[in-house]
C-alpha cells in the first residue's frame, strides 16, 4: 500500500475486509434472527444484554490483535523478512498467554457484571448461558484475529474473506441443528458460533503459514525476548484497552436501557444488529488505514500518510450517506425481522435509537478513521484517551439525557460520546501536522 493513488489502494483493500465484515455481521445476525424467531423475545433480550459484556471482551481480543498486526504492517513497509517473522512470533506467543488469562478472568466475572448492569430476571438465565459459552470461546476469536491481522498486515485482505464466508455459512448451518435439531436455545447458538470461529481460525492459519513463510516462524523466535515483547505490547495493550473502555461505556447504556424493561431491550438489541450491519464499511476504511498508515510509516512516507487520511475520509462520507438512509428507510423492517410476531412497540424502541444515530453517522466514520491512523502510526495513548474520554461522556450522557426523554435520552449519549472521542483525536493529529510531522523531509527531526 506504499504505491499508487491512495483512495485506490485503500477502496481495493477495504472491499475485501467489508465484505468479509458483511459475512461476519450476518452469522451475528442469524444469531439473533434464529433465537429470536424459533427461541422467542426474551431470549432474544437476554443474548441482547450480553452483547455489551461480550464486546468487553472480545474488543479486547480485536484491540490487542490489531495492534500487533500494526508492528507488523511497518515492518512490512520496510521489507524486513526476518523482523517480519519475529513479529509473527511474537503476536502467536503473546495470543496464547493472554487467552489462557482472559478465559479464566471473563468466565469468573460474568455472573457478577451482569448483576451489575441490572438484568431483567425474566431475561437473566438466557444472558447468563450465552455469555458463559462465549467467553470459553474466547481462544478461538483470538485464534482468528491474529491470523486475519497478519494477512491484512501484509496486504492480503482477501484471503480472511474467503475463510468468513466459510465460517458464516457453518454457523447458520449450525445455529440450526443446535437450536431445532437439540433444542440447545441460545447456548446451542453460542456454541455454534465459537465452533464457526475456530473451523474458520484453522483454516487460515493452514493457509497463511503454507502461502506466507514469513508466517511460519522458526522455533527460535518463540522464545520472544523482552524487547520483542514490549514493542508489541506497547501499541497492542492501549488499542485492546481502548476498545475494553468503549465497551464499558456500552456496558453503561445497556445498564440504563435495562431500567426501562425487556422490551425496550430487545428493541435495543435488534437496532443494534442493524447498526453493526451498515457500520462496516466505516470500520473496513478504518482497518484499511490501519495497514495503510503502518506500511507507509515503515517506508518513510509520510506525506503519503496525510493525502490518505483525507481521501479515505471522503470516502467515508459516502458511506456515511448509504447508510444514514438504509437506516431512516429500512430501519422499522429490519427490525421486524427479529420477531416471529412482529411487536410494533419493540420495532418503535429500536426504530428511534436508528433514526439518532444515523445523523450523527459522519462523527462515527470520521472518529474510526482518524484513531486507525493514529493508531498505524505508532500512537497508542492518545486514541486510548479517546476510548476513556467516550466513556465518560456516554455516562454523563446517560446520567443526563435519561431524565428528560428517557429511553431517547440514553440513545443521545452515544452519538455524544462519538464527538467528544473524534475532537481529542482531531486535535493530536492536527497537532502532529502543525510540527511537521506528515512532512517526509521532517522525519528525521520527529
């Protein structure tokens, strides 16, 4: 990606990872379809209020893994095979330790967080299975995300693609057979789901180390030394921390959104599957300038860096417009997908949040672009400070909006914790600019 016309190689790169996002979204959704219409609504609800728990997590997973395919993706723009397979190495190594650890910290603390956030009783027992199940999953997520981050930190966005359309198809396949064939409700869907996940982790991996040898890492680079270790971890822990505190901040709002009953819930939860379907092709642009900015910045291109920026975030702007529309337009019926008997009273709780959201689509685009960028350069405390700084202001947004227009009012505190995170990150990247930072005749003295 250190060649040809920015836009082009950022679109042709992030076609592959949308569509593979696309295929990731829709195994999500045949989750909550498939519960929500063979299982029933509180189910549904119950999978809804462990969507925040689990993203507590697994976000933590994604973070991690695309900081360490940040490392990668310079060295890659410096063509350093050797330093290419010490990478490698190190991210295999430093996964393993920490699924073993956050397996054992998220199965101990599950019961207790969702106590925390107040879950309805008649919706708790579901919660309680499906989150169980997918933090004793949580190796497989992680299995596939370093593997996918190591293709993409090397260009390759396609073949994770082709191993997600594999593993979306199985896991319809199996929400099936677990839930009508054994009658396993919502677990029987997060088993079917870990299982997808793993078959699909797999099989990249067999690929990767067959297509790539600089991903097949000879044994004495898994005794990774100190230095090693902390370079990864240096960009890796706040990228993981960052989405961990974003995800507390949705914690909050589910906690509020709780207090106004199960229905408002699954409402909620069913406008969040529709928000997560036509957001991709934000967090593709996003995992695009993650590579982007972090093979230029290893090539000492940084100009090239500034001219990408600004080209992927007018490509964002149209995105921003397709799916502020899907949303306003196709919101009521896409919700109405969820439920065997359609309830236009959860189609309008989940309708609203929709509508709120989609004005404010171009603070999220803008917000995800410019903390990828950052985060492909090497900065790692600033977009963590953006993630802190999201979730206090969707607390207050909470704590403030819920006593004048209620389940509204909740809505409001994300758009508003979308702002405040894209100002801080607005400022540390004009701040760079202005010390000439994006300049390629200033690297030396940066």
């Amino acid at each position: 990606m250190t060649e040809g016309t920015p836009w082009k190689v950022i679109l042709r790169f992030s076609i592959p990872v949308l569509m593979g996002n696309l295929f990731q979204q829709l195994y999500n959704l045949a989750d909550a379809m498939i519960i929500g219409r063979l299982v029933g609504v509180y189910p549904l609800a119950g999978v809804g209020a462990a969507a925040a728990m689990s993203f507590l997590v697994l976000g933590f997973a994604t973070g991690l893994t695309g900081g360490f395919s940040v490392v990668t993706a310079q060295r890659a723009g410096q063509g350093d095979p050797e330093k290419i397979e010490e990478s490698a190495a190190a991210s295999m190594v430093l996964c393993a330790v920490t699924a073993v650890l956050l397996t054992v910290l998220s199965v101990a603390t599950a019961v207790p967080l969702l106590r925390f956030m107040n879950t309805p009783k008649e919706i708790f027992p579901y919660a309680r299975t499906y989150i169980r199940i997918t933090y004793l999953g949580l190796g497989a997520v992680l299995y596939y995300n370093l593997m996918a981050g190591l293709l993409r930190a090397l260009g390759d966005s396609r073949t994770p693609l082709y191993f997600l359309i594999i593993s979306s198809v199985l896991n319809v396949v199996l929400d099936v057979i677990m839930i009508r064939g054994f009658h396993g409700g919502v677990g029987g869907a997060a088993l079917a789901t870990v299982i997808s996940q793993l078959v699909s982790a797999v099989a990249c991996h067999l690929y990767a180390v067959k297509r790539y040898p600089v991903l097949r890492p000879e044994k004495r680079y898994l005794k990774v030394e100190c230095r090693e270790a902390f370079a990864h971890l240096r960009i890796g822990v706040p990228m993981a921390l960052q989405f961990s505190v974003t995800a507390v901040g949705i914690m909050i709002l589910q906690a509020y959104l709780n207090e106004y009953g199960a229905l408002v819930v699954a409402g909620y939860t069913a406008a969040g599957k529709v928000e997560n379907l036509v957001t991709q092709p934000f967090n593709a642009l996003a995992m695009a300038m993650e590579v982007y900015c972090g093979q230029n910045m290893g090539a000492g291109k940084r100009e090239r860096i500034r001219c990408g920026i600004r080209q992927c975030i007018a490509l964002g702007t149209v995105c921003v417009i397709l799916s502020s529309t899907v949303n306003v337009c196709l919101g009521r019926p896409f919700i109405g997908l969820f439920m065997e008997t359609c309830d236009p009273k959860i189609v309008e709780y989940g309708y609203v949040y929709l509508v709120i959201i989609a004005v404010f689509f171009w603070l999220l685009c803008t917000m995800q672009i410019m903390r990828s960028s950052l985060q492909g350069i090497g900065e790692a405390a600033v977009p963590m400070a953006g993630g802190i700084l999201e979730l206090f202001s969707r607390w207050a947004g909470c704590a403030a909006f819920s006593g004048i227009s209620g389940y509204a009012g909740v809505y409001l505190s994300t758009p508003l914790a979308w702002g405040m995170a894209l100002l801080l990150l607005t400022i540390r990247y004009r701040w760079l600019a202005g010390r000439g930072f994006f300049d390629d005749r200033q690297q030396g003295r940066t």
